[in-house]
C-alpha cells in the first residue's frame, strides 16, 4: 500500500505555518514571547497531590469507572454555581478545546457561515474547519468587536471572545455587549462565547457574560485550563439543557466521558477552596509581568508600532504599519532570537499580516526586556526597509 | 428562538433504543447482566493514589501543562515496548472510543463503505454514523469472521475485534487471522483491529495480532480501560507513522491532547509493574466468573438457547430459536427483574432479534445465578409462546 486513502476533510486540517512556526520557536537560545500557555509557576502542584488523594479516598472506584458522559455530579454543581446557571445546562468537556469541537459537530453543516472577530482564536478555526465551516470576519477595534460592522444577513453561528481576547487582549464593554446580543436576537443567530480568559482580570472584573444576557441563545465555553492546569483538559460548555443533551450525545460517540478521575479531583480542589487561590494568585503573577512588559515596550519599540494596553488575560497585541509582514519576518526574528506569533495565523482570511500576538505570562522575568529589546530591533529594520 | 437548527448529521447521533434500555435496566431490584463495565473492585486504587504522588513529585508541572498531541514521551515508549512497536507507530487517545472516532474523521467521507462484523461493537457505529459510514457485514460463528463471507469488492475500511469479541466473546483462529490479512492485503483494505479484550485470557494468550502480520495497513486499538480503569481514560492507536501524524492532526482540532495527568500516572503505574499485576488479577477474577456464570446457564436455560464458552473477555452471547424477538422481549424481563442486552443493539442492519449479551464480570456473585434464573424463566415462557 503506497499512500493511503483519507477522507476529503483532511485537507482542511493541515496547518503547516502554525506547525513550522511551532517549531522554528523552539531552537536553542531563542526567548519566545510566542507561546499560548499558562505560567507553569502558578501550578498548584501540592493541591492537586493532595486533591488526587481525597478524591480516591471518598470517590474510591466511583472516581475510576465509567461515568456519565454529561459529567461528574459534584463538578457539574459546583461549575452551575459558580456561574449562576442549572447544572442541567453544564457539560464537562476536555478542555475548551473539545466543546469547540462538539459545536462544530452538533451544529455545522458544510458550507455553514460561522461570524468570527477579526482576528479571532485559531483553535476555533481548526475545530470548525473540519466541519467545513466558512467564515465572516468581523472587523474589531481595541475595545473588540465592532457592533456597527455586524452583517444584516444571520450566519448560523456567532463566535465571540469578549473578556480578554486571545489574541488581542482587549475587553468588550458593556455597550458592545448589549448590542451584540441584540443583534443575534433580532437575527436568530447562536452565540458562541468563548471565555477562557475572563477570571483574569487586574483590575476589575469583565461586564456580565452574552450567555447571561440571552441564555436561551448562546453557548458559553469554560475551562479551568487557565486557573488551575491545563495538563487536567477539564473544561465545559453552558448552554440551554437542549443543547446539552445534543452536545452530550455528541460527546458519547467521540469519547464516552471526560476522565472521571480528573473531574473528582478539581470538584475536590473546589471544595479546598483552590480554584479561588488560584484565581487571585495568577491575577497577581499576570498583572506584574503584563506592567513589566507594557513598561519595556514603551521603552523599546520603535515609533509606529501600537498596542492597547490589556486589562487581563495573557496577551498583547502589535500593530505595525501597513506593509510590514509579520510571518515572512518570522524566519529572521528567529535567527535574531526572539519569537513571536504572526497575525495572519489569527485571521480566518489569512490576513493582518501588520500584526502579531506576544505573551507576557509565560516567559520568565529575567528575559523578557532582552526579548522586547530584540524584537524592537527586528521591527525597526522592518520599518526602515519601508521608508 | 423556538428550536435550534442542528447540522443534519445529528440525525445519525440519536440512538433512542440503547438511551431507553439503559433507563430500564437502572430500575430498582434489577439484576444487571447487561453492563459492559469491568469490575469496580479490580481497580487499584492504592496503587493509583500512590502512582499520583510519584507522577507529580517526579514531574511537577510538566503533568499539568499543556503536552504534545501524540502523548506524554515516556507512556508512547511504554505502549510501543509492549507492543513491539516503535512510539512513532503509537497516538494516546482519550480511550478507545476517541480512537475510533479519530479514524472515522480521518478516513470516512460520506457514504463509504466500513465492513463490520455480525455483531459488532455497537460503540463504532456511534463513532461512524456521525461521518455518514454504510456497513457491509461480514457473518460470523462461534469463532468470529468466517472469511469466506468476505465481500469481493473493497470497502474502505474493515473493522475486527479478533480477541475476544465484543458482544460474541468470540476467539479468532490463527488460520482465519491469516485469511482475513491476505484478504485485506488483495483487496488493499486497510484493516482496524479493535483489541479491548486481548489481554483478559482465561488460558492461552490470543494468536497474533492482525496489525502485526500488515503493520503498514492495520491500525490498532487499545486501551488500559480494562485492566487498569475506564476512568483514566487511556487508550491508544497503532498505526503507520504517517497515518499517526493525520490522526494527531485530527486530535490535536478535536481536545489539544490527552490528559497529561493521566498520561504521567499511568507511565508510573506502567514503571511500578502494576500493569502486569492487574492482568493477572482481572484474569483471575474473570476466569472464575466465568466459569460460574456458564455453570448456572448450563443448569438453568431452556431447551434451544445455546452459546459458545467465552475463553477470555467479559461476556458470552446467547442465541435463541429463530423467532423470539430480544429487544421486544426486553421491557418483560426488566420487569421479572433482569437485564441484558438485546442482540439487535450490536448489529449495523438491526438484525440478530434471536440473541442477547449477558456480561460475567460487573454483576456481584451472590447475585448471579438468581439472574440467570430469572432471565432462563422469561426465555422459557418465550419459547413457549413460539410453540
């Protein structure tokens, strides 16, 4: 057998430039203000050990068997409380990620339009790609999602990241937020409310959630991914309990059920009170290298690249001048030491390639002013070549 | 909005049979032999409070952070030194039942054709439905696939449980693996060997895997649901390596990956020789059930109900006189007080009406032989009714 035959959708599922980037970041001497991940330092590493052995200690073989594929009862309790809703509306997901997934497949048939933020998530655009989704782009200031610039005709879905957007950081205000759901509820339209990053806030906490405001209407994506660890993929998915139910059989067919032992161990770090520690505490660490890198970009950067300051969350986003092109620069910043996420990898058109997304949680103290430093080099070269 | 506008695939999700049988079999007073659950008290639970300790202690955050799709490096290394194959050939997946559903998603385009056997393994279709599959059944006897029954033209696909088959308990002969690998290797028909069983002997090893004899057109699906516990979640796929990497492609859009937690725990248990240990004690344990199980059938059921003796595996399949009707039969012997499962939930066409699944293993002893009486009392008057 010489080559093998896959189905159609394969296709639409091979991202080679995210793959590459990936791993051009990952030599040697580079300090990548690229990654999407967590402070690995904000762990609770003691917690979980000591919540591993109450859960088999109370759960015992009822933390190990097959279990139901809505989720654990405690977990789906203590998620309904902590988000005001009925558990009945709480399906516990692997991660964000797959309740991504499960929407895609629960609602998209190919060629479906899915409305999506200019730029928006890339992991959505992978889950939905499969499906054979086609996207709208709305257009997005540094408040995020622009309302006016919403279209006239209903696409089937409305994917929105409103509190701390990956990859932009910013928060969408209460105004925004208002007229977004009245949007989708003139149009009929589903929202999708992604918010992995909400409970991240420095300052003061984001304006209430779009599924609070129309829960009849929307889905709202959950993770603990962010706050606890992402290494437990224990995340969930709000919706109204006929929507669960559909996303439930879904589930069953792709995995049965979210690891039981997983979801017994973070309703006992619940209970220990560490999800909220660990929300202060990560609040803490990403406030501080958010100010210490806000406070090197300032001091660095050359005049023309912009950014809004994020007020939570984990990323900042660069907008350089038209005619600069963040992925062909990639290769370069590399060799110079210093890695990056390019714009167009967050465009479902594959454009604003005058951008690119930095982190600010996940690299260590020590580094971070050389790796602003490097990249200012980098852009300023950029930039001199255009003039 | 009055009701959502599902993709049309969910159509082919909903499974009103198997969701109202599980209902009916829950009643009070009930003795389940329908489950396909180990049994609860084979799980090592000390083993796996103290694997968890060793697992955080040894890797702090890395068994918390976000890890490659393909699976934490030393557990790939462990499957593939158990399997004889290199950890290139081998995907962690959330369970055996993500494998599946990772093939469907990379292989099945709408209306291709997957060859099943008769039975089957309903959790496949599940998996396949949601892709559009056709099936093509193969027949079977007491000792699975009858390869002379394979079709001339070539599906896509051709799905074997070989070991132990789930619903039959069937043992595939070496001369029939060989048949069915030549007939896979002619026809150019990729072959997916679903293994849950292989290790649950009572005697001798299983000949042979199929993957073994054509690794570079077989993918092979395991799993530690059932010898070590379905609540982690942890099985795996063996393939080529270029067929790994579409389905690492295709898992990475689906959950980022697996549990790492899980992942890290599990290459402990691996390391502390509980593996081992627990294949030995589930075998004990099912051997003697077994053995039980079969003595209060050969005492109890009626004229005309015959079965082969399983020799490994977790259950034993019944089949009646031509005319009873299983499924029709199923509500009546709930309410005599027992449970099986109806043959028609294990066959792609919703045939074999004149069989049923009883398990051995998660039903307690000294509760055993009062369901089989009760289950040979429903059969009898059945049979009556017939005459």
């Amino acid at each position: 057998m010489d080559f093998y035959k896959y189905a159609k959708r394969t296709a639409r599922m091979e991202n080679p430039i995210i793959r590459q980037l990936l791993r051009l970041g990952q030599r040697q001497g580079v300090i990548s203000l690229a990654g999407g991940i967590p402070a690995a330092e904000t762990f609770p590493i003691e917690e979980i050990a000591e919540a591993s052995a109450r859960a088999l200690g109370r759960w015992g073989s009822r933390a190990l068997q097959y279990s139901p594929t809505e989720g654990l009862a405690p977990l789906r309790e203590y998620i309904a409380s902590r988000k005001g809703v009925e558990p009945e509306q709480v399906l516990v997901t692997s991660g964000s990620q797959q309740g991504l997934d499960l929407i895609g497949r629960v609602f998209l048939d190919e060629g479906d339009e899915v409305l999506v933020e200019s730029p928006t998530y890339m992991g959505a655009l992978q889950a939905w790609n499969v499906y054979g989704a086609r996207y709208l782009e709305a257009a997005t200031d540094g408040q995020g999602l622009l309302p006016e610039g919403l279209p006239r005709e209903a696409p089937k879905l409305a994917y929105v990241l409103p509190s701390f957007q990956n990859p932009t950081g910013s928060l969408l205000p209460e105004e925004r937020r208002r007229a977004v759901v009245a949007w989708a509820a003139a149009k009929g339209v589903l929202l999708v409310e992604d918010d992995p990053y909400g409970h991240l806030y420095f300052k003061d906490a984001p304006p209430a959630s779009l599924q609070s405001r129309r829960p009849e209407g929307a889905l709202y994506l959950g993770t603990f991914s962010k706050i606890v660890a992402p290494g437990l993929r224990m995340g969930y998915v709000i919706a109204p309990p006929q929507i669960i139910n559909r996303l439930a059989q879904a589930k069953q067919a792709a995995d049965l059920h979210s690891q039981a032992y997983g979801q017994a161990v973070l309703a006992e770090l619940a209970e220990m009170g560490v999800i909220a520690s660990q929300e202060k505490r990560t609040r803490d660490l990403y406030r501080a290298r958010a100010q210490k890198m806000l406070g090197y970009l300032n001091d660095h950067m050359p005049e023309g690249v912009r950014w809004v300051e994020p007020q939570g969350g984990m990323f900042v986003w660069l907008t350089l001048p038209p005619g600069v092109d963040t992925l062909a620069l990639f290769e370069h910043a590399v060799e110079r030491g210093v890695a990056y996420v390019p714009g167009p990898v967050f465009s479902a058109s594959g454009g604003l390639a005058n951008s690119l997304r930095l982190t600010f949680v996940s690299v260590s103290e020590d580094v971070m002013e050389e790796g602003v430093q490097r990249l200012a080099e980098v852009l300023k070269e950029a930039l001199a070549t255009l003039s």
